[in-house]
C-alpha cells in the first residue's frame, strides 16, 4: 500500500468514514468518528432505510427514518472524507473543502426535503434525494473554489 495515496485514503473513508483516518495513522481520531458514525447509523436507522428505498419502498423508509439523528449523517461523512484526504496530501490548494463543505450542505438539505420532495411526480426519500445531491455540491463547490482562487 503507498502510504502517501489521498485519492486510496479518500476512497477508504467513502467506504466507511474513520477508515481513511486509520490508514493515515490518526488512530484515535479514526475510531472516534467510526463510533460516531455507528452511533448516528443505529440512532437514525440508516440501515433499515437504505434496505427499504433499495427495494422502492420509499414510504416505508421515509417513516423508519430518524431525521433527528440522520441530520448528522452527511456532515459527518464528507467531514471524514474530507480530512483523510487533508491528511493524506491532498486538498493543499486554497479553498479545496469547498467541493466537500457544499456536498454536505446539499445533501444536508436534501434529506430536510426528501419526505416530500417529488421531481416529475416520483418521490425519491431520504436516500436517493441526497445522494443525487452530491454533484450540484460538488460542481457549485469547484465553481467557488476556482472563483475564489482567482
């Protein structure tokens, strides 16, 4: 394993947020955010929500989901992206969070709406509505960091 590779930190902390930490050597910092995410994960009910809007049942998820603990879900995760990636090597340009701070924030508030959110008429819920919120974040976070670079 090359120690030094962001992008494989950053791809580990996709997978499960902690893990990125873990290969960068921050141990302490990587088990705590791995017990914040279970905690979060078991608190809102995630699993169960990702099971029932993979099997289209979005009413059901929408009604399992614990959006008071879900809330903390995608700042967690794209702060442990994030960081991982900091810490690995990446991110050494100005403003290169900006991509990460705008996914969490969109995706943020497509969980607030996806209770009831529809687009052409199909509700879409607390999975679906956020992750398709992650390349608006993306793309308006480059568009700032590159404005911003200026």
């Amino acid at each position: 394993m090359n120690r030094n590779n962001k992008y494989e930190k950053l791809l580990w902390s996709i997978a499960l947020p902690g893990f990125g930490q873990i290969l960068n050597g921050k141990f302490l910092k990587g088990l705590l955010i791995i017990a914040l995410e279970f905690l979060v994960n078991v608190q809102s009910n995630f699993n169960e929500v990702i099971l029932l809007s993979f099997h289209g049942e979005i009413e059901k998820a929408i009604q399992q989901a614990n959006y008071q603990w879900l809330m903390f879900y995608p700042c967690l995760y794209f702060f442990a992206m994030w960081d991982a990636y900091k810490d690995a090597g990446g991110g050494k340009s100005p403003f290169a969070f900006l991509p990460f701070a705008f996914s969490a924030y969109l995706v943020t508030v497509g969980l607030i709406f996806s209770p009831t959110f529809k687009i052409m008429g199909i509700l879409f819920g607390p999975v679906w509505l956020p992750i398709m919120c992650v390349v608006p974040g993306v793309v308006i976070g480059l568009i700032i960091k590159e404005l911003s670079s200026r």
